[in-house]
C-alpha cells in the first residue's frame, strides 16, 4: 500500500514538472524553398467625374438707393462646388466667371453693363492658404479677382489636382451701378464655366 502511495506521488510529481517542460522550438527551414512570394495586382478606375454645380441657381441681391454717384450692388452668389474626379497625379482646372448686361426689361431704359461688375470669392489670395477648401483629394487652390466681367476672367484656378478634390467656394459680385441708371427691378446672367 505505501509502495502504491508513493508511486502514485512520484507520478503526479513527474506529470506536474512535464507541464513546466518549454516546447522544442521550431526548426529553422533548411530544406527550402522556405518563402513564397505571391503578386497581387488590382485597378483603380476614374469615375471620370469633372464638374461644376452651385447651390442654386438664382439669388436677390440688397435693394440699394441710387445717388448723384450712383450705387453699388454687391452680395455673395450661391455656394460653388467643383468636382474633380479624374482621379489624376496632377490635374488642372479653372472657373471663368463672365455676366451678361443688367437690364430692367424696359428697353427704353439703359442697361448696366457687364463691365461694371466684379467678382471676387470668400478664398484666400494666398494658395496655400485654402487646403481646407479641398476635401477627399488635394489641390492647391488659387483665387483672382475678376475685375470685369464683360469677358470671361479667370477667378479660381486649381493644379497638382490628386485624386478624387471636390473644391468648394463662394463667389461674390459687386456692381457699379452709374448715377445715370433709371429705378428699377435688373435682372441679368452670371456665368461660371469650369474647363
């Protein structure tokens, strides 16, 4: 019975020290080949998208009073969001801002002309300025302002466009209005095109 006692103490003992053995590490691979490489390939594709929208497509400016030196219109026009998604290394783009004459639909009136109206934008001057105008991709976004809008003019331009840059901005116009202008109701077109 001791004998059994002891034996049975022995082998709980042995069994408990086993646990306590670390495991054998693995052998080093010398047999070869010990490394696989694998190729993965995949494309990326252009949704292709490059355009120009504007929160809306009308707004009133503030009624203003005409004096001996005429009056100035001025006020933002609606948000503008370009969409560069060609998805480039180092795209380019710019928006040219034009207007048509102001007129109160009479045509005995005279009109205002375009070139009495300037345009600006809520962007810095400095481009470096506006990367928080830039959302998804990158683009350094660079901002002039439109000293006449008789004729298409620059006012944002982007390069080094990367990726899929939605570029985000408000313009602003100002109008001269001469003090030769006759009361009235104007209505005329601002034009932004992106190329």
């Amino acid at each position: 019975m001791r004998k059994s006692l002891a034996l049975a103490v022995a082998g709980a003992i042995t069994t408990g020290l086993v646990a306590f053995v670390p495991a054998v590490a693995n052998a080093a691979c010398t047999t070869g080949p010990c490394s696989q490489d694998t190729t993965v390939t995949f494309t990326l594709n252009s949704s292709g998208t490059f355009q120009i929208n504007q929160a809306s497509n009308a707004v009133t400016l503030a009624a203003q009073t005409l004096g001996a030196t005429g009056a100035t219109v001025s006020g933002a026009l609606p948000q503008t969001t370009v969409t560069d998604g060609r998805a480039q290394l180092a795209g380019v783009w710019t928006v040219n801002i034009s207007s048509t004459a102001f007129s109160d639909g009479n045509a005995a009136d005279p009109t205002i002309g375009a070139n009495l109206a300037s345009a600006t934008t809520d962007l810095n001057l400095v481009a470096a300025n506006n990367n928080t105008a830039t959302s998804g991709g990158t683009a350094l976004v660079a901002y002039t302002p439109a000293a006449s809008l008789a004729v298409a003019s620059p006012l944002v331009a982007a390069t080094l466009v990367q990726g899929v840059a939605v570029t985000t901005y408000t313009p602003s116009i100002s109008i001269a209005v001469p003090p030769t202008a006759v009361a009235g109701t104007y209505t005329g077109t601002v034009t932004q095109t992106l190329s």
